[in-house]
C-alpha cells in the first residue's frame, strides 16, 4: 500500500471539485460509483464523502490509464490526478455538486480491489434494514446516510461552540457508576476486583451533574453517552447520546432561555433556518385538555373538544358510566374525512382500541343530516347541537371517545397523528417548537402500588403547591419542562430540589424510607450538607435532534452502528457469550437452560 501511494497526495475531496478550478491540476481518492463506456470514453465516477466527481479516460489517454480502466469495478479503490476541465453545456449535470466539470486524468492507480457488495451504494437502495446494518460500513458509504453522520457532526460543533461561548466549561462524568434503580432498567457491569458487586452504566449523568453544581462549576455541560435497558422503538436505541448541561443560581426561564437561543444558533448554523422566539410555553394540563399529549405537534389544528356537559344527561350507557367514573367525553373533528368508507373508519376505531379505548363514537356530518353510531341514543337536535359546539361542518367526521381522562386524551392524541398522517397533511420542513411546562411532579403506578416521579426524584415541585406534596401529591406541579419539536420531545429538565428537608420529604411520598433513601442516594445528600446551591438542566436527545433535523425516518439513520429492535448489534453480533474463564473470574455462574427462558 505505501508503494501505491507513494509521490501522490490527495489535494482535494471529490465534491469539492468545482468549475472555480477549471484548468487545475488535482488528485482526487474514492470508491468507483459507477464505469460506463460509451464509444470511445469511459466515464468513471468516483465518490468519496463529500460527493462524486466525474473522471473521462478518452482515445487520447495513456495506454496504462486506458488499462487500469479496464479492470475497473465497482467499489475499487481509486486515486487519480489529473486537469479539471468544464463539461459542454449539454453535458452538464445539474443535479450534481460538480456537474460542469470533469477531470481528464493524467495518472490512475488502483489502490484496492472490492468484493461485489451484497446491495448498491446509492440512496435509493431498495433492501432490508437488516442487511444494511449486517454491512453497515456499506451503508455508510451513501450518499444520504454519509450526510447526517456529517450534519450530526456540525451540529455537535455548533452546540460547543455555543455553549462555550455562554460560560459552559465542559466536563466528563463516569460511565461505571453505582446502580440507582428508579426508571428504566440499568445496564450492570460485573467487577472483578470487588466480586459479587456491580456498576451501572449511566441512564444520564442525573447525580453527577448535581454534585458539579455543589462543586461551583455553575455552567456544565457534555455531549455524552447514556444507557437504558429497556425495549426499543423508531426513535429510541439502548445506548444514546444526550447533550446534557446543568446551571446554578438560575429559575426555570433561565434554563429555558439559554436552551432557545441555542437550538435558534444550531438551526441556523445547520438548517440556515432563522426560528422565532420565544418559543411557546404551554401548560401539562392544557397541552393535554388540547392535544391528548404532553408533546404535541402543533403544525396543524384538530383540537380535542371537550363535550361532557353536552352529554352528560343521556342514558347511553357508555358516555354515562365514563362521567359517572370520572371521566370525561371528548372528540376531534377529522376535516374532510366525512367521505371515508366505514372499512376505514373501522381502522381508525381499532387504533384508538391500542392505546386503551373501549370503542369509538362517530358522526358523519352531512349536507342533509348525519349518519352515526349513536343516533339511535342522540336526536337529530343533539346531534346538531354537537357539531355547531365542535365547528364541525358538512363532510367532516366527528370522532367521539369516552373513559377516563388519560385514556381519552391517549385514544383522540393518538387518533388525531393518525388522521393527520392519513391526510398527508404534515409538512417535515416546518418546525414548530414549544415549551411544555408545569408537569405533574408524580403519577400512580398501578403495578407497584404507589407514587412514582414523572421525571426523576430530585425534580423540584411548584413554590405554591409545596404544601400539598403529603396531603395532596397528585396536585402538585413540578417546575419540570419539555422542548417539543413537532410533536417529538426534544429535550427535557427540571429546576432541582436542593433542600435537603424538601428531597427527604419527596423520598417519603416516593415511598422510600429514610434508610433506602441514604442508601441509594446517600451520597447526594450527604453532599447537600455543604451549601449547595440552586440550580437546574436539560438533556436533549441528540440522536432525535439529528432525526428531525434531517427528515430520517429512524434514529438508526443517524447513528454511525446501531442496534436493532432487540438491542442487539448485526454487525458485531454482539451481545454474545463470553469464555468460562472470563466469568469464572467474575465469580459469575449462569443458570441451567438460560437460554431457552423467556
């Protein structure tokens, strides 16, 4: 290999190769796109990172360059050097980077020859993700996934950048650390040296970045890894990265501030997007009354409507035990939808059934009346009164869901993507951001039979709901808020508790006695003891920044080697079994027949 680079250098990228240089002399490295012959030329592309260039071996070309072409396929390595010429106008290639020029070589080595590769390395590749991840340093040679490893790159640039120049010093927090279990389930590793013992991989720097702020380095941040053993989806993966940072001597505006006036540097460094802010702020409770969901994308209406009291005097028993239950009768107008065959509208029933829902309600608004599932309970007049409350109008379709709250606001939020998706009325160029704040400080787990922390136990509750955090704890207002980016969380953070008689009294709600609470998270309050001062974060999930950012449809696109759906690697095929003698020395014995448990 030192033979076949020896006296050349390459002196530019393969994209950069434009018509400013016409009548230059460059050496130009890559892969074989594509070799195409045609009389007497040859058009070779080669493509590297940055793009694809076009190189022309005509008559007049030395013979070792014409044979070195001839042995040419696809996916060999390549260096040519040689003078840039312009393409006639009809030879131009518009939809090319370089398409005005081309290079007439004057020396050709091959530097490698390639295996036929198991798919075509060209964004429009039509095969299985799973063969792509097998060869996922394949896959990464495309053009399109290429470029958001390189805008994922720039964008993690542009945020250090930025927060460096906002007084952010930034600092590495441990990876092997001490199991707190509250969440999702960690990652453990084993340790020799102290046998039967574990660390835990990191969920978030959560404790670490607190105990910074006791420390006095009041502007942290880190663009670093996390990890959580739990089951995975298009936007989720079991290792991550977070951009995460924590402030001191701030409120919650202040976090949400500098955390605007980053994401607006970011999306005009990147994007060339100039956002307005600030961006909206809005309350759990109406983000939830309005949308069915506490991140709601706002590019389009459909609005949940609340039709409880119209309603509450029936004898249907459905909408009657729902409002005896203490639940409520709510519904969207799907515009337009009023011309869906009942096949459909059935679907649509059977999706608001996956996220909890009994059965659905509909009525068809109509030029001359309505068609619905419950005109045999509801007079034509209600039915009138109904859809003059919702703004509906002929040819909409009213969709009606009754239960208690959470399952109508999962049901109709649900429903309300789906209608909008169907309708192909979302717009992947638009970005609406908001804040939303004044999250519940705790919701019930039915599973465990108590109270548990909607983000994490150091979460600060609301100034003037502190008195109810015993009497009254599913009132209480957490000073927590989200970034929503187009109905996706973005980010999310809190103000934290730094009062060592607020954070005992959250462990007692959270039902921890004062022994597990210094057990797990002695350390932590212990460290309070010494002046710690107010402060608060955020983590945004960079890898889903990256998604939206580039319009992929998974995180898997932005990731240089992601798992797949059952966290496993294709490509490594990890994880895998380990030699006895490694887990003899990690004291470590496996069941009988583990691998056939489920």
């Amino acid at each position: 290999m030192a033979e076949l680079m020896k006296g050349l250098k390459r002196s530019i990228y393969c994209g950069e190769v434009t018509e400013k240089l016409a009548g230059s002399e460059v050496t130009v490295m890559g892969w074989v796109q594509r070799k195409r012959e045609m009389g007497p030329f040859t058009f070779i592309l080669l493509r590297d990172r940055t793009g694809i260039v076009q190189v022309v071996v005509d008559e007049n070309s030395s013979d070792g360059i014409k044979n070195k072409t001839k042995e040419l396929k696809g996916e060999y390595v390549l260096a040519v050097k040689g003078t840039v010429n312009l393409r006639t106008e009809n030879n131009i290639n518009k939809n090319m980077k370089t398409g005005k020029v081309e290079i007439a070589p004057t020396e050709m080595r091959i530097l490698n020859t390639s295996a036929t590769p198991p798919f075509q390395i060209e964004n429009s590749v039509n095969v299985s993700t799973e063969l792509r991840l097998k060869y996922r340093y394949l896959d990464l040679r495309r053009p399109i996934v290429a470029n958001n490893i390189m805008l994922r790159h720039k964008t993690t640039q542009a945020v250090r950048n930025f927060l460096t120049e906002e007084g952010f010093i930034e600092i590495e927090t441990p990876m092997l650390t001490k199991s707190t279990p509250e969440g999702a389930r960690d990652y453990l590793v084993p340790s020799r040296v102290h046998p039967g013992s574990f660390y835990a991989l990191p969920q978030s720097p959560q404790l670490f970045k607190q105990l910074l702020m006791v420390s006095g380095f009041d502007k942290y941040f880190q663009i670093v890894k996390c990890f959580r053993d739990e089951d995975l989806r298009a936007d989720r993966q079991p290792e991550f990265t977070q951009i995460d940072m924590e402030l001191s001597f701030v409120d919650a505006e202040d976090v949400m501030s500098v955390n605007e006036r980053l994401i607006k540097h970011v999306f005009k460094e990147i994007k060339g997007i100039d956002l307005e802010t600030p961006f909206i702020r809005m309350p759990w409770q109406e983000a939830m009354d309005r949308f069915g969901s506490d991140k709601p994308d706002i590019r389009f209406g459909m609005e949940l409507q609340n039709i409880t009291d119209l309603v509450k005097d029936t004898d249907f028993v459905v909408f009657k035990s729902a409002i005896e239950a203490g639940g409520s009768v709510r519904c969207i107008v799907a515009q337009g939808c009023g011309s869906f065959p009942r096949k459909k509208i059935d679907s649509l029933v059977d999706v608001a059934k996956t996220y909890g829902a009994k059965g659905l309600a509909w009525i068809n608004v109509q030029q001359d009346g309505f068609k619905s599932t419950i005109s045999k309970f509801f007079s034509d007049e209600k039915l009138k009164e109904i859809a003059d409350f919702t703004g509906a109008k002929p040819g909409d379709l009213i969709l009606i869901c009754a239960d208690k709250n959470k399952v109508v606001w999962d049901a109709l939020g649900a429903l309300r993507l789906e209608v909008a998706n169907r309708l192909e009325i979302l717009d992947n160029n638009e970005y609406k951001f908001l804040w939303v704040t004044e999250f519940p400080l705790f919701e019930y787990s039915e599973e465990e039979q108590r109270y548990v922390a909607m983000h994490h136990p150091f979460t600060s509750p609301m100034d003037e709901d502190l008195d109810k955090l015993e009497s009254d704890p599913a009132s209480v207002r957490a000073k927590a808020y989200d970034m929503v980016l187009n109905g996706c969380e973005l980010g999310g953070g809190s103000i934290r508790i730094y009062s060592s008689d607020i954070q005992n009294t959250m462990f007692k709600c959270l039902g921890f006695s004062a022994e597990d609470a210094q057990e797990r998270f002695g350390f932590l309050l212990d460290a309070f003891k010494y002046g710690a001062p107010p402060h608060g974060g955020l983590a945004f999930g960079l890898d889903r920044m990256i998604m939206l950012m580039t319009g992929a449809e998974s995180i898997r696109d932005v990731i240089a080697f992601p798992k797949v759906k059952d966290a496993s690697c294709l490509l490594t095929d990890a994880p895998n079994v380990v030699e006895e003698k490694q887990l003899e020395e990690l004291g470590i014995e496996l069941r009988k027949n583990i691998e056939t448990e489920e």
